[in-house]
C-alpha cells in the first residue's frame, strides 16, 4: 500500500494564525517533486511561495484560490513516491505548523536580508532584552537563520523568492496577486525579464495601455487562465413601473396595512471575508483598542513664515524629532504587563501608508539624523516599496512613534489608533488659510492641524502638550 502523507499549513514567519490561498502551482494528480512550487499563500506581510514537503503523486488540495487556511491545518494530502528524492527523517525544515508563541510586546521581525513580498501588522515588536545580538549565537551553534517557509534544510544560505511557471507563464506570486486584482490576463502582458519572467514594470505597463484585459467568458471565469474569475453582473430587477399590476395591488387587497422591512433585512451586498492586510489590520486595530488609554490633544501650527520651496511632510518629520528631543516620553513604548518604558535615543519614524488592500506602516529609519532631502527620499521608497508589495519586514515593524498624514485627502483633527508598543502617534490634517489677528490688523494665515494621541497609561498630558508644543515652534520657522 502507498505511503500516504500529510502536509499542514507552515508558520510563515509572521506569527499569524491563518493565511490566503492566492494560486495553486499544482492540481490533483500531478506529480511533485522535493521544493517544487506547491501554493502561493498571501499574509498580513507578504504573498509567499510553499513549496512542496516532498516527493510524490497530488491526491488532496485544502480549498481554492481565495479559502483563508489556518496555521497547522492541512493543506495538502501526498502519496509519496520512493523512487524520488525525499527529505531525510528528522531533518530540519524550518516548518513551525502551529501559532508562534509569544514573548515581551510581539514577535522577533525577520533581519533585514530576509526579503518578502508585503504589508503592515501594526508594528509587533520584540522583547530584545532576552535575545543575543544579532549575528551572534551560544558556543557550538550556528546563528539561528530564522524561520524558512517550505521544506528546506536549516542553513545560513539566503533563498531568494523564485519565479514559478502557471499556465506556461512565469511570474513572482506578487505579480500574479496584483494581476488578479487589476483583471489583467498575464498571459498577454509582454514580458521583458530574464527567462521570459513576467516583471512588476510589465504588469504595470499592461495595465497603462489596457492591452491585456481579462475577457469575459461564458463561465465568468477570465480567458487568461489566472482564475481572476469576473463574474457577469446579476440582471438588473425590473423598475416599479414595468411590474405586473396585479403584483402591486395583491398585498393590499385585504386593505389591511402593509408592514414593510427594515433595510438590514435584505441587503443588496455580499459578505466578503477580510483576507491578508485588511484581516490583520483588524485583529491589530481591536488588540490595540483593547490595550491602550488614549487621549488627545489638537492645535493649529502656523505656518506664515515658511518660505517657498518646504517640503509639509519633511517639516513634520524634523518638528516631530525636534519635539522627540524635548520631550522623549512620547518617542517610547511601553510594556502594559511589566509597567516598563523605553525611550528611545533616535527617532524610527512609522508613516502610515493607505492602499486599497489595507494600511501599511513602513518605518523611516533614523529620521532624526535625516535632512530634508534625505526624508523626501526616504519616504519616496518606501511608498514605492509599498505599492509593489517588495518591502522587506523588517521595515513594518519597530517604529519608535509614527505619523499620519491624512490631511492629504482630508479632514483637520483625529484620533487614531496607538499600536502597541509604541506611546504615540501625530496626525496632520488638511491645511486651511484662517483670520489671524496681528499688531495693527488681521492676516490671513495658513495653518496645518495637528493631533497628537497619546498612552495616558505611559505618559502624561502635560508631557504630552509640552511635545505639541515643540512641534508648533518647530514648523513656525521660516525654513
């Protein structure tokens, strides 16, 4: 009788407890091999490719494309081949198939080598205090190399993501995610890469001039084979006065009153389950809801005197270092459990970053040493790496204090939200022109208006206004 085995959903690195299924490499009945391309699993951080576990025939797949699997359940079902390469019995996978535990305020964000293809938990951070300096290890052991997704032996080596062939087209699991999303079929984008590789440039471009639109089929699925699946829209219900007159008057022949519904009752949308980013974001949203004391304090900054030329998000930054300076109880975090603090002696800075599939926090790094340029440079990477899902993740976790610039689109003040461990964030709303008195007169001015929300728990309000303060005379200067 064959050998018969399973294969469960690996911890992907992130600490989560469940993950998307974004597209199979595989279908039932086809024969793997060892490390082939098994599945592309999408997370709060990243569309990561499994490999397969072993050698052998396909006999069960968990779920299609879009079924979110939790860590450790099964996801495939294998009947090993003999006559193939298989692991050896008790080697090191890096497989972890169950929720990693949990230390201090998070878990330990992959260093800064381990690439990944996205997103934004939040800011989960370390206990660092128990672990040894990176790069280090204890006498007789190799430096941890960290969690490896899929089967392959522990090793110092760097495994970098590989392009996997579905359809007769090649493509990294993040192209074919935001092929999905864009309806773009890639088996007609022009590939320009190595090997005929389909790049995130290509794809983009397709999507530019429209020349690789999905086209719609009988089935609803798309033409192109990436299973973007278009359904065709429902028909559309007649208006009230095409219906039959007998329809109309039937319920109110009895001449009794007719009660109608409420709109709850029979909404026109359809559930959709929250996958990835935006499944994340609201585990993240409610434990921080349920953790931090926050409280506000708001004001205008007056911003007469600036002369042309200031960059509004470079001068936030440098006023909230200059105010992290004067006032480091809110460039923090705080352990609620231990009733510990941290100030921190630089200034990692989290800029929240919206997208259509959820918020990304990427972390400006060392902003207090950074001039206005270096910042605009900064932030320019990292908002690119955001939008092509390349941002390692070691750079969505460990801000120090973060920052949202809402006012972009719009709105003047808010509250939102504080994740732990972090004591702070600053919100920048839109800027307006206001009356302002002055000696012989009135001018008028523009001003930005700023939020500052705040752990209660670790700091206090005079802290907290005196840090307002700083920014405020921070960003009345000229330049």
């Amino acid at each position: 009788m064959a050998d018969k085995t399973t294969f469960k959903l690996p911890d992907l690195g992130e600490g989560l407890p469940d993950a998307t299924i974004v597209e199979w490499s595989v279908k039932v009945g086809d024969t793997v091999r060892l490390d082939d391309p098994l599945v592309s699993m999408e997370t709060a951080k990243a569309v990561v490719e499994v490999p397969s576990p072993v050698s052998g025939k396909v006999l069960e797949l968990a779920g299609e494309p879009g079924d979110v699997i939790e860590t450790g359940a099964v996801l495939a079902t294998f009947e090993i081949d003999p006559d193939l390469p298989q692991r050896a019995e008790g080697q090191d996978t890096g497989h972890h198939h169950g929720p990693k535990p949990t230390k201090g305020t998070g878990s330990k964000a992959p260093s800064n080598g381990d690439q990944v293809v996205a997103s934004d938990d939040g800011g989960a951070i370390s206990d660092a205090g128990d672990a040894a300096p990176e790069g280090t290890a204890g006498e007789g052991e190799r430096a941890d190399s960290g969690t490896v997704v899929g089967a392959m032996q522990s090793s110092d080596t760097v495994h970098a993501e590989r392009a996997s062939a579905v359809g007769g087209v090649r493509a990294m699991p993040a192209v074919r995610a935001l092929a999905r999303k864009l309806k773009i079929d890639l088996a007609r984008v022009r590939a320009t890469g190595a090997d005929g590789v389909v790049t995130m440039a290509d794809l983009k471009q397709a999507a530019a001039d429209g020349s690789a639109a999905l086209r719609p089929s009988p089935s609803g699925r798309g033409a192109g084979g990436e299973g973007t699946g278009a359904r065709t829209a429902p028909p559309r219900a007649a208006p009230p006065e095409a219906r039959r007159e007998d329809q109309r008057t039937a319920l109110s022949a009895s001449g009794k009153p007719m009660r109608t519904q409420p709109p709850t009752v029979s909404a026109s949308g359809q559930p959709e389950q929250l996958k990835g980013v935006r499944r994340n974001m609201a585990r993240v949203m409610a434990d921080a809801h349920a953790k931090v004391v926050p409280t506000t304090l708001c004001d205008d900054a007056d911003i007469h005197a600036w002369t042309q030329g200031n960059d509004m998000t470079a001068r936030l930054v440098r006023a909230i270092c200059a105010a992290a300076r004067a006032v480091p109880a809110l460039n923090a975090w705080f352990d609620g459990d231990k009733l510990s603090r941290t100030l921190h002696p630089h200034v990692d800075l989290g800029i929240a970053v919206d997208t259509d599939d959820g918020l990304f926090v990427p972390a400006l790094r060392n902003a207090d040493m950074l001039d206005a340029r270096g910042v605009r440079e900064g932030v320019n990477r990292l908002r690119t790496q955001v939008e092509d899902r390349s941002i390692p993740a070691s750079e969505l976790s460990g801000y120090t204090i973060s920052l949202s610039n809402f006012g972009m689109f719009a709105g003047r003040y808010a509250t939102p939200v504080i994740v732990p461990p972090c004591v702070a964030i600053i919100a920048a709303g839109r800027a307006r022109h206001q009356i302002t008195p002055v000696i012989g007169g009135f001018e008028s001015h523009k001003v930005i208006p700023l939020s500052v929300t705040f752990d209660h728990r670790a700091c206090t309000g005079g802290e907290a206004a005196r840090f307002l303060r700083a920014m405020l005379d921070d960003l009345a200067l000229a330049s």
